[in-house]
C-alpha cells in the first residue's frame, strides 16, 4: 500500500499589480526583501501575440498571479515576457508561463486554476531548466480534461488507474471525491467498465433531519447531492440523467449494497469515515471482476456515535501492504478549492490536541 507521503508546505509572495493594459508593467523594481545579488532577471519570449493575450489573461490577470504565488516582479512587453525575482522562483515561473502557452497554442482554455495547478507542482517537484512537459497527471473525459493542480492529486490520480482499491484520505477541499467520480466517468465513456456506482452512508452532520418524504430517491438524494454536482460537471447533464434512468450511473445509500457483487463497474464510497467497522468490511466485499472500488474520506469529520470506530481508519491500517491497494493521503497543503478554505482547516486542526488527532 502507497504510504501517507507528507508535502512540503507552499510560501506565497505577494508581487505587483497589473496597470492596466498588458503592455503596461505588472511590477517594478526589486521584490520586496530580496537584495540585487540574490535576485535573477530572465527574458521569455514567445513567438505569437494573440496567445499570449490569451495566456496573461484581462489586463494580465494571470501574470499577477504569478507574482503574487511566487515572490517575483513580472511585465509584458510586446511578445516578451520579463521576470525578475530569486531564481529558483523565476525558473518555476518561465517554466508556468512557457507550458500553459503550449497549451493555449494548442487550443486549450485556461485559467487562474491552470496557473495555480502548474505553480503548486513546480514547487513540489524540482524543475528542470529544459522541462517540455508538466508532469500532471490528468483524467479526460468528452466534456472536459481535468488537470492534477498538486502533486499529491497526480498521485491519486496515476492510483486510480494503476490499482483496483484506492483509498483518498484527508481534509475537504483537496478533490479526491471529484477526480474519483471524474476517473469513474473516464472508464465509462472507454468501455473500460458497464457501470458506475456511487454511495454514501446516510449519517447526518450532527443533526436529525427527521421523516425525509418521497420515493427512495427522493429520500437519499439530500445525502448524495455532492456525487450529483461531480457527475454534472464531467459528464454532459443529459447523459447522466439518460444513464441514471438506465441503471448504467447508480447512486444508493451505504445500506443498499449489502448482498451484492459489483462487478465490471466503477465503485466510489464517499464520506467512508462516518462507516462503522462492519458496514466497511460489508462494502469492501462487493468487489466483483472487472471493478474498481475508490474509498474516499475526511477522518476529521467523523459523525458516528462517541465510542464507534470509523470503519475507514480500521481498513487502511489492516489493508496496509496488501498488493493492489493503494492509500493516498492528502493534506492541508493540497486544498484547492481555494486558499481560504486552507486556513480554515488549518485553523481547526490547530484545535485538535495532537494525541487526539485520527490516525489512518
């Protein structure tokens, strides 16, 4: 089983502005607390002005951010791009800006999440100074192709393909429930499964919802509305509701699973932390041929009865070494939802005493 790897946690600067148009310098001068001999100046250029337009975004939106995540001072002019800044910081920069104009070269939109992905795994990893490609591992389906924005994601992702029980661990935010659904649709559209199959355990978050009315759908919807907004966003709407009607995307509550085999399909626990002991080893046990099974939970969200064991923390630690099972642990650092989401982990965590803290 892949180990818990830790991440090394990402500083941000805080660079210039835009001014304007993109002709107008972004930054002046030295960047803040760095002196001339520790600071280097590089020269980009790039052959066509109509994307680069495109890769600096309105009134070079996606240059500031570049400064603003990286420490450095940056301005356009013309087809060239100038940087200056400490030089580990303005190679990773050269590096951002040269592979997201490949890909804007090649039809590709981008955006501001583009730019943080690409940084994130620049820090992460060292960079080459004739580096052609950026290392992110993606999923691509007919409506879109999704792009690791952390190092840990290309993990989880590279897992997903290469094993047939992966675990995604760790704090809200860190997309490990929406590339699961996105990898389930991926091996749809390919053939590579018949069927897609998502669950959830019908635990509330601390509070009693009481006689829920409606058909069984209507009843476990509410549970399972986050696995709805993931397959909407992969899949085109009138196809997951075409397949829904046909049974080939099943969406049902942990209960329903017992009894069955769930062969030559894509099969995702979510919120596993809130499974007990034995709804756990149960759903683990529906693994027929042909399947993939992605187990995906927070261990800091834990809504079960004081006293009950999550039945997620005891399965990576009994399946720990056993071939074709991987465990992937994200952490704070891999938040992407946004920054503030970060903090606020962040400052919870800090809450908890440390011998009290979920081990998985």
């Amino acid at each position: 089983m892949t180990g818990f790897r830790g991440q090394p946690a990402a500083g941000a600067g805080r660079g210039g502005k835009p001014q304007g148009g993109r002709l107008q310098p972004v930054g002046r001068g030295t960047p803040t607390g760095k002196s001339q001999a520790s600071t280097k100046r590089i020269v980009v250029p790039f052959e066509d002005n109509r994307y680069l337009s495109q890769l600096l975004g309105e009134h070079d939106a996606n240059l500031a951010l570049i400064e603003d995540r990286l420490g450095v001072e940056a301005h356009a002019l013309g087809n060239v791009v100038t940087i200056t800044g400490p030089e580990t910081s303005c190679d990773i920069a050269r590096v951002v800006l040269e592979q997201l104009y490949r890909r804007v070269s090649a039809g590709e939109h981008i955006g501001p999440g583009d730019f943080d992905g690409l940084i994130r795994h620049a820090r992460q990893q060292p960079v080459a100074a004739d580096t052609s490609a950026d290392g992110q591992a993606q999923i691509a389906t007919r409506r879109k192709v999704i792009k690791a924005r952390t190092t840990m994601q290309s993990t989880y992702m590279r897992a997903l393909q290469s094993s047939d029980l992966v675990f995604g661990i760790g704090p809200a935010g860190t997309g490990k429930t929406y590339l699961a659904v996105a990898y389930a649709a991926h091996c749809l559209e390919r053939g590579i499964v018949e069927r897609i199959i998502l669950s959830r355990p019908a635990v509330e978050a601390g509070e009693r919802l009481g006689f829920l009315p409606g058909d069984m759908r209507d009843k476990v919807d509410p549970y399972l509305r986050p696995l709805y907004d993931a397959l909407y966003d992969v899949l085109p709407p009138e196809k997951v509701e075409r397949d829904i009607e046909a049974g080939v995307i099943e969406i049902a509550p942990l209960a329903f699973m017992r009894g069955r085999t769930l062969s030559n399909a894509c099969v995702i626990l979510d919120e596993a932390q809130n499974t007990s002991s034995m709804q756990m080893k149960m759903f683990l046990t529906r693994l027929g041929e042909g399947s993939k099974m992605t187990i995906t939970g927070d261990p800091s969200q834990i809504d079960l009865p004081p006293g009950m064991t999550s039945g997620l923390e005891e399965a990576v630690r009994l399946l720990d070494g056993v071939q074709g099972i991987e465990a992937i642990r994200f952490a704070n650092v891999d938040v992407v939802r946004r920054d503030l989401v970060a903090k606020i982990v962040e400052a919870y965590d800090a809450l908890i005493p440390a011998q009290k803290k979920p081990k998985v």
